[in-house]
C-alpha cells in the first residue's frame, strides 16, 4: 500500500511584505554555495508547500462569505534544510523556512523573511540533536497528526487554538534538545530567553514533550508555559506580541482587558491504526492568568475517526468538545464542533481536498467562531472548503 507524506501546519494569519526578491537571490546564492560544496558531505534542500482553496460560510458578521483563502490544507512555505557530515557520528543542521500568502504574495508572521522556522544546530547518533533560533513549541513538535483538522479537516482547529496544536505562536531566542529513538521513545525540551537584562523571566517560555510509538499505538505528550508574553517593556522576548492567548468572543460581556500575564497548556494524545483504520483521540487543558488577576481555563476533548478508502483517497471525521471557566464571572463556555473530511491524492506530490467544519457555542459562549474565520452573529457556524495541494 502507498502511503503520502503528511505534514504539521502552521497558523493562519499573514500580514507586512517579505521582500521576495532579497529572498529569492538568498535562496540561489545558497544552492550554488551547496553545490560548490558537495565534497564536504554537505547537501541543501529547497522545500515547500502551496495551498489554496474556495471557501464558503454561513454566517460571518451576519453575511454569508465565499472568499478564496491561501493554506486551508496547510499553510504555504518554502524553506531551506541542510545537513554536513563532521564525521563520527555527528552532523550541522539548519532550517530556513518562509511562509506567504499564496491568494496575494504577502509575507505570514508579522512578515518576518523566516518567520516559521529558523535555527541552526549539531546532532549526533549517539546523543541526540541541539538546535538553536525560532523553533516550535513541544505541543507543535509532537501534537499536530493527532489532530482532525490537520490531518484531514482544514482549519478545523479547537477553538481559537487554545492549545497551540495549530502553532499559532512559536518560540524566539530557544534552545531545544531532541533525543535519539530508545525503542520507540523520544523526549525533548526547549527553553526561549527573554534576552532582556535583569529580566530573565520577562517574555520567557519553557516547553517539554516526548512521543511513544510501537507498531500500531502511538502516545504523544506536551507542556508549554509562557511567562509575561504580554510584556510590553520586551517585545523581543520568547513569544511575539499576537498568537499567544485566547482572543476570539467566548462571552457575551468578556470582562477582560488585560494582557495574558501567563499561559500554560497541557496535552496527550494517542492512536491506533487497524488496517485501512485510524483512531485518535486528544485532551488539553489550557489556562490562561490575566494582568487583572482573572483567569480562564479552557479543556479540550477530541476524537476522530479516519480510513483509507484506496490508498489514494482519504476520509475522516472529528469531534471536538471544548469547555471552561471565567473566573471573574464564573462563566462556563463550551463549543461543540465537528470536522469532515475528504483528501484525493492525484500524486504523491498533488492532492485535493473538500472539508466541511460545523461549531455551536453554548453556555456563556456568545457566538460562534471557527478558527480563522469571522466570528458569526449566532451561536452556529458552518463552512465548507475546497482546495488543492501541492508539495515540492
């Protein structure tokens, strides 16, 4: 049976010019740089994804919406990987990656040139791999192909990503440790500096995670915690000023203005592969404390099913279950919300893609809001997307 690579996504917002021309001469220079050093045990790999789809919705801000919209399946990037051989065992290693707006060219994350990823460091076959620079967070690393919405359901994320699975944010300044496979098993860790003098941690961040895998089972876990990402005296700490949080309308009265003083979030997930059949289930917990002294917590509970129909034609479907609590109120919100899923692969490169994703809001939640989308006016909300994919 052939099986088609699948990949982690990243976020949806985009935003600023990336300066594609500087890039693209950067990108050239570096693949000659590569040739001219293949001698060394040295290769360096262009990459990357496109994504586009046709989207329709419901109800956003009262309307219904077709729009076409870059990344449903995916975030667009490309990027840079390479790899030298030093010899006994241990390698450098590097990773370069850009991500854009496939519908209009713009630059993702603040319109940042390697805005998704961007580090540097040495693995060995003994010990594990260092890396060092803009990395994701141990939930990115080790969560996202438990998730419906990336495997198969668009932007079918819990909602507002409360638990990062959909790597709304990432880390700055980070150090990270990867260990070798020990029998199935591997564990890692990473640390962001804050890089600000006699503030160690004013916007620092720490996370932690490791995976279990053995024939059909898999067990992944993750822990990330954020401290003062809200700082507004270091925007050039661990996190960036937007992505961390919960920001979409959770209650009818928010009762909050304040900045998230801290953030931590907790998640396992596991699944089990019977044949053409794939189970998988996850639960996160994520709290959030405000600079008011309130705070929020949100739980996440999803299960999914997905088969192989042939081994080019995928389908899938997802529940999600999502509730907290307001402490300044003692508000209970909650989100019911289901992910469908159909991919065609025409490829081992090319696919396409039709998804339908439907939320309710309910308790203290106002309306409804998938992720990525203009909140509705309701407490429902439902879209479809059709899209195709490319990787390269």
């Amino acid at each position: 049976m052939k099986t088609y690579a699948r990949y982690s996504r990243g976020d949806f917002f985009s935003g600023g010019c990336s300066g594609l021309y500087h890039l693209c001469s950067m990108l050239s220079a570096c693949l000659l740089f590569g040739a001219a050093n293949a001698h060394a045990q040295s290769s360096v790999t262009l990459y990357g994804l496109l994504s586009v789809g046709m989207v329709y919705t419901d109800n956003a801000g009262g309307h219904g919406q077709t729009m076409m919209l870059s990344g449903p399946q995916q975030n667009p990037r490309f990027g840079l990987r390479g790899v030298e051989d030093l010899g006994g065992g241990i390698s450098t290693l590097f990773v370069l990656e850009n991500g854009f707006s496939l519908t209009n060219g713009t630059a993702s994350q603040g319109g940042r040139m390697f805005g998704r990823q961007a580090y540097v460091g040495l693995s060995s076959t003994g010990f594990g791999t260092v890396t060092l620079g803009r990395q994701y967070d141990e939930i990115a690393q080790n969560i996202p192909l438990f998730q419906s919405g990336v495997v198969f359901g668009a932007f079918g994320a819990h909602v507002g990503d409360n638990d990062n699975i959909f790597n709304s944010f990432r880390f700055n300044n980070s150090i990270r440790y990867q260990s070798t496979n020990y029998g199935g098993l591997k564990v890692a860790g990473q640390f962001a500096f804050s890089n600000a003098s006699g503030q160690f941690s004013n916007n620092s961040a720490w996370s932690i995670g490791g995976t279990y895998s053995r024939n059909a089972f898999q067990l992944a876990t993750a822990y990330s915690r954020l401290n003062h990402p809200a700082s507004v005296t270091n925007s050039g700490g661990a996190v960036d000023n937007n992505g961390y949080g919960f920001t979409s309308p959770f209650l009818a009265s928010p009762g909050r203005q304040a900045g998230v003083e801290s953030q931590s979030v907790f998640v396992v997930a596991s699944s089990y592969a019977l044949g053409d059949w794939v189970l998988a289930g996850i639960y996160s917990n994520a709290a959030f404390g405000y600079m008011d002294t309130t705070g929020l917590r949100l739980q996440n509970v999803e299960v999914s099913i997905r088969k192989s129909v042939t081994p080019s034609f995928l389908v899938g479907l997802g529940y999600i279950f999502t509730f907290g609590r307001y402490t300044a109120n003692d508000a209970k919100p909650h989100y019911n919300q289901v992910n469908v899923g159909s991919d065609y692969f025409l490829s081992k490169r090319t696919d396409l893609y039709l998804d339908g994703i439907y939320q309710r809001a309910g308790g203290a939640a106002a309306v409804a809001q998938i992720y990525s989308l203009s909140p509705s006016t309701t407490k429902s909300q439902w879209t479809a997307i059709l899209g195709i994919r490319h990787k390269f």
